[in-house]
C-alpha cells in the first residue's frame, strides 16, 4: 500500500490529491469486504511528508448478539506524518523510503483503532435466546415473554 509522493518532493509547499480504492483482503485485523477507499492529500515541507484526508472500509465479523456475519463500514478521518529516516524524532514515528511513503501500518492502526468493540449484524439484531439458541430475528421461541 505505497503512495508515490515524488511530486510532492519535488514540490514543496504544494498540496497533491491522491484517491483510489486498493483491493486488500484484510486489514487491522479483521477480514474486508469490497475495497479499500481513500481519498487522501499529501504535502512535503523539507524535514516531513503529511498525508491526511479520509478512508473507508467494510468489516466483516460475527455478529456479537446472532454470531452470523456482520459487516460493519467504517469511515475515518487520517493524518499521518512521515519523515526522512536521518529527521525521525522518536522511534514510532514513520518514515518514508526514496519516492514513496507507505500507508499499510498506519490504515491498518486507524482500522483497529475505529473498530466497534463489538460488531453487530444491525443495530436492532435480536441476537440468540439465551435458553434454547434459535435465532430471534427469524422468529420467536416459547422463551420469549412478551410484556
Ligand atoms: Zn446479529
Ligand atoms: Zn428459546
């Protein structure tokens, strides 16, 4: 996931556009669906590359209620610095190599970061009966009590 910034080195001061959708099969951790959007601007200043601008992305998991597939889409914004090696001011930071700055750890910090703690299939998934298993967005079972 390489973004070529040679223009903006070659540049500085001035502000590139860069947007595209990457196919990637996961990302932070979980599996994806459909590519990953990100619609990103980037610009050198002589000592750093700032990248910043927006992503999307579908997650998928297991519902936490219903345990079937859930597929969450996450929308984030992103800002991002990336040094030359010899200018990093602390171990963390990211650097970039020749012409390019890559994006994969930082998507993949900010996917992880902007996860739900838990994914649900919708908002209002009725989940499992907690006494007999069966799936309570098909149908009630004899355990539901009705107020
Ligand atoms: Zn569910
Ligand atoms: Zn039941």
């Amino acid at each position: 996931m390489k973004l070529n910034v040679m223009n903006a080195l070659r540049h500085p001061g001035e502000i590139f556009d860069f947007e595209k959708d990457i196919s990637i099969e996961s990302a932070g951790g979980y599996e994806t669906v459909g590519p990953l959007h990100i619609s990103l601007q980037y610009t050198y200043d002589q000592s750093k590359v700032t990248v910043f601008g927006s992503a999307n992305i579908d997650i998928k998991g297991c519902c936490d209620r219903c345990l079937k597939d859930a597929i969450v889409k996450l929308e984030f914004d992103f800002q991002e610095y990336f040094y030359k090696q010899e200018n990093k001011p602390n171990e963390d930071a990211y650097t970039f190599d020749k012409n390019f700055v890559d994006l994969e750890e930082p998507i993949n910090n900010h996917i992880e970061l902007y996860a739900p703690m838990k994914l649900l299939c919708s908002e209002s998934c009725k989940g499992l009966c907690k006494i007999c298993g069966h799936d309570l967005n098909e149908s009630d079972c004899d355990h539901v009590i009705k107020d």
